[in-house]
C-alpha cells in the first residue's frame, strides 16, 4: 500500500470511530487496510470509540427499487437521519446500489463486493460516504423477483423520485390472464401490501412459533381479564383465527372494497383463469431494525 493510500485509509477510520492516528494505523496495519476489520478490530481490543459511529442506530434512510424486463430489485439504505436520506450523494448512492442489487440478484455480499461507476467497490465507497457525511450509514436488506413465469410488479409509496422513498412492494403473480389483463389489479394489490403488511400471504406462511406465542398471550390476557376458565380455549382460538385473518394478505379485507377479502377479489377476477400470487416483499424504512 502507498503511503497516500496509507494515509487516506487512516483518515477515513479515524473519522468513523474517533480514534487517534497512532491507534488507526496499527489497525490498518494488521487488517492490510481493510476498513470493517479495522472497526472490528479496534472494538475487539476495547478502544470503546471505535463504535462511536458504527453503534448508532440508522432508522431512517431510502427504499430504492430497480427494474428492467419484467424483473426487479429492492435495497434499503439507511442512515441516521431523515435530512441526511435527502441528501443528492446519499440518494445517488442508493439507486446506483439498487442497480448493483438487480444485477446481483438482491444478493447482500455480492453487492457490497461489486465495483460502482467509479471503478471502486460498494463497501468503500459506503466507507467513503459515511466519512464524508458523517452518519452511520448501512445497506440492510435486498431482494429481487424475476421468475419469467411470474408477472412482476412494483410499488413505491410516497415517492421522492421514481423508484426511490420510504416503503416498497414488490409483488409475484402466476395467471393463465394475458399481462395487460392484470396489469391494474397487480397495481392495487402491491398498493394493499403496502398499506396492510401482511405478515405472510396465506396462513401456511406464517411462523409456527409466531402463532404459538400470539395463542399464548391471547389466552394468559383471557385469564387475567377473569373470564371463566370454561371458555378461555374457544374464545382464545377465536381470537387467534382473527390474528391470523389479519396478517394473511389472502384473508385480509380487501382495501378498496373492506366487505370483500383479497382471496375473493382474486377469484372473481380470475374467472375461469388462474391468478396466484407467488411472492411478495414490503421493505418500510427503519423496519427491521
């Protein structure tokens, strides 16, 4: 490594974690320059100002989807606050990433592995980003639909530019219906997933343990509440089939029309034809974390 390089390495770990020149460079020493293993190590041998950017909590940022040939991709970037999500450099990072993550088929470590438009690759440029900015800033989550059997669609809530804002939808749908035959009702259910967030898209999908736990605080709240123990199991099992109806997008009520549930809506479109929804991802920003 050149003594420049040296030196801008430095430069960039010591305004990441606050640590003195001394200290940052046996670190970079010892990790051959590699940034992350810098921060890592440091906070290995207790120098507790190495996390002093790294252990904030990042719960704003951008959703940002990429799409191309009935296939899409999804990434969510996220920073420390709402001012620096608006920021042009934070925005430009975020949709040259979102075409690195359609590229890589939403594969995390692909993407951050890969070269940007400046010939450096995504996990330097993320370290350059949050030298300049001087936020944390972290790429959380991707994903990407493209089974050529599917028709594909997508959804950006409350857009700050095409493809780029704070909740995404990208939706799945296997159908026997020409594509332009669906192309509205693919719309209004990416919006209705968006809006309702749905935990799984039929109660097969959904987490064992989730509706095992959700049964046993229905039933110890019935208990607390007084109701006589007879019937806690009955109206325990009606609560949880309620829980379920809720979280399950197919037994969802159906947001254009809350009478009717999505599976019914499904059914009278499709006629004599076939419309299945095979997948869906709904990334809200600050989510996961």
């Amino acid at each position: 490594m050149s003594s420049k390089d040296l030196l801008e390495k430095v430069k960039q770990l010591r305004e990441i974690t606050g640590i003195g020149f001394k200290d940052c460079k046996a670190a970079i020493d010892e990790t051959n320059g590699d940034i992350e293993k810098s921060v890592e190590l440091l906070r290995k041998k207790g120098i507790s100002k190495a996390s002093k950017r790294m252990g904030r909590t990042a719960a704003e940022g951008l959703i940002c989807i990429h799409e191309n040939d009935n296939k899409f991709s999804m990434i969510e970037l996220n920073s420390e606050t709402d001012f620096v999500a608006k920021n042009e450099k934070f925005i430009n990072f975020a949709t040259e990433l979102s075409k690195l993550s359609f590229n890589k088929f939403g594969k995390m470590d692909d993407i951050l592995n890969s070269k940007m438009e400046n010939n450096k690759i995504a996990k330097d440029n993320l370290v350059d980003l949050i030298s300049k900015i001087g936020e944390k800033i972290t790429l959380s989550r991707s994903a990407f639909v493209g089974d050529d059997k599917s028709i594909n669609f997508s959804y950006v809530h409350s857009s700050l530019k095409q493809n780029v804002g704070k909740l995404g939808v990208l939706l799945s749908i296997e159908t026997t219906k020409p594509k332009n035959d669906i192309l509205e009702l693919g719309k209004q259910l990416a919006m209705h997933i968006a809006a309702s967030s749905p935990l799984a898209i039929d109660r097969d999908g959904l987490d064992q343990n989730l509706i095992k736990k959700e049964k046993e605080i229905i039933t110890e709240e019935l208990k607390n509440s007084g109701k006589d123990p007879k019937i806690v199991e009955k109206i325990a099992n009606g609560k949880l089939e309620k829980f379920i109806s809720e979280n399950t997008l197919l037994n969802q009520e159906w947001i254009m029309e809350p009478k009717k549930k999505v599976k019914d809506i499904m059914k009278k479109f499709a006629g004599n034809d076939k419309i299945e929804i095979k997948k869906y991802v709904r990334y809200k920003v600050g989510e996961v974390l």
